[in-house]
C-alpha cells in the first residue's frame, strides 16, 4: 500500500520534472536560507540525527521533499518546512544541494577493524551496486559516503523496523529488514569514513 503510494508520487515528480523549467540553483540557494539552521552552512551539517545533504543527488532531495510534503516520510522537524514548499522551490532545492561539495570523513578512523567488517558486509549485500562504487549515490538512490555515522544507523534502522518505507519499490526498507543491529553499525561506521 504505502509503496504504491510512492510509486505514484514518485511518476508525478518525474512528470512534474519534465515538463518543469530548468531548475535554478541560486533560488535555491536563497530558499535554503529556511534549511541552515539545521542542516548547516552549504549543506554540511553538524547537528546530531540531522543528515547532511551537501552533494546528494538532485533527485534523491526532490524525491525526500515529496515523501515529507505527502506524508509517506515522517519527521516532526521537516514537516512545518516542507509545507512552505513549492514544486518550483523543491526542484531549485535538489539542484542547489547536488551542486554543493561533499562533506568529508571529519575525523580519522577509529575503529578501522568496524570499517573492515563494515566493508566486507557492503561487499555482500552488494550495496554498491546502487550506491555506485565511491557510495556518492545517483538519481533517487542516495549519497551515502561521508554522511554522519548516527543518522546512516537512525537511517537504517528506520527501514527495518518501517518507520521509513523509501522509494524506489522500497528496496531499503526490504534490504534492510535482514540486517543484523551489528551489521548496521558496522556499515554506518564504514561509509561514514569514506
Ligand atoms: C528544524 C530542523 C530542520 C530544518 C529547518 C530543515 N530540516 Fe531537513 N531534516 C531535519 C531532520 C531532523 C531530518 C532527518 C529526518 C529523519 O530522521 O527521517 C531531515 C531530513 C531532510 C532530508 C532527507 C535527507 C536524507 O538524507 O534522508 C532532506 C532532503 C531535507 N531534510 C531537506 C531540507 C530542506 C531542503 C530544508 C529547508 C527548506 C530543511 N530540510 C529544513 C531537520 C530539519
Ligand atoms: C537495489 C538498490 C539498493 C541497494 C542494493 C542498496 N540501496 Fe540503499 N538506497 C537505495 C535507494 C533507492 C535509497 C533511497 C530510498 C528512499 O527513498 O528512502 C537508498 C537509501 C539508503 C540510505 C538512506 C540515506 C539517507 O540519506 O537517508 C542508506 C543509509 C542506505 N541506502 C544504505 C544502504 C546500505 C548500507 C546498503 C547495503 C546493505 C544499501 N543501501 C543497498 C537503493 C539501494
């Protein structure tokens, strides 16, 4: 049910963007002014279970800001904002953040054998095979690379349990249903290094 709901969402974005004027990036970057506080100067952000978004695909924040607007996402944070949100504010908002540089691995690995098991578990549930190889994320499949370690496991766990049900068929939410608490941590641990 809540898939084909985000299936259908997801068809009206894709037709909403083709038909739509070329995003612009500097528009987005003046409606970003309502997104700072949270989630930091260009897009990096240094509040706790609050994502980064610098770099993320164009897609996967337009994607987001629909599942919010339409309730298949829930957060009481987002909620108030994206109510403010036009379809022309959230395309500039996609392009304004994917224009953004990366935010980088902050601190050197402290626990490089968690890394190691957290590669070795990403090798075998092939994350990479969506995320693409630097994990940067493309179209709707997110940026997960650099991404702060506490929200990669809020995220992950989200999926397992349902609170988030993910676009894109819910591919996620069913990869995730099978990860053990050890292996979530170990992969959070891992991509939030790279
Ligand atoms: C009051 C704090 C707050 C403000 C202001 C805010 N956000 Fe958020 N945002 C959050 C939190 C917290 C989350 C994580 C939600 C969750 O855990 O599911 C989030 C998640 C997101 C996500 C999903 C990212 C991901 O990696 O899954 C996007 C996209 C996003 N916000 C965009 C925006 C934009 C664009 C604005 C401004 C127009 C904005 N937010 C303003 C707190 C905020
Ligand atoms: C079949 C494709 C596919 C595979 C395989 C896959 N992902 Fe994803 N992933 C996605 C898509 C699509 C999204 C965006 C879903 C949404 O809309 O919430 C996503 C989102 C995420 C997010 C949320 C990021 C954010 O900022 O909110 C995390 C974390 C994540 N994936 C980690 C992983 C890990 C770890 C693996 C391997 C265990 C994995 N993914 C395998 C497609 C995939």
């Amino acid at each position: 049910m809540r898939t084909a709901l985000t299936g259908i969402i997801l068809a009206a974005v894709i037709a909403c963007g083709s038909l739509a004027n070329a995003a612009d990036i500097a528009a987005g970057k003046a409606k970003a002014e309502l997104c700072v506080g949270c989630h930091g100067e260009n897009g990096i952000s240094h509040i706790e279970n609050t994502p980064s978004l610098a770099a993320q695909p164009d897609l996967f924040t337009q994607w987001q800001l629909v599942f919010f607007r339409a309730g298949a996402r829930k957060n009481e944070q987002m909620q108030p904002i994206v109510e403010q949100l036009s379809n022309e504010d959230i395309r500039n908002l996609g392009a304004y953040y994917a224009s953004l540089a990366p935010p980088k691995a902050s601190k050197p690995d402290d626990d490089p054998e968690l890394s190691r098991k957290g590669a070795q578990a990403a090798a075998g549930r092939r994350c990479a095979s969506c995320h693409t190889d630097s994990y940067a994320g493309t179209k709707g499949v997110a940026r997960v690379a650099g991404q702060r370690e506490e929200y990669l496991v809020k995220a992950l766990r989200d999926y397992k349990s349902g609170v988030r049900s993910g676009g894109a068929m819910a591919t996620m939410a069913n990869l995730a249903f099978s990860l053990s608490e050890e292996e979530i941590e170990a992969l959070a641990h891992y991509l939030a290094h790279l």
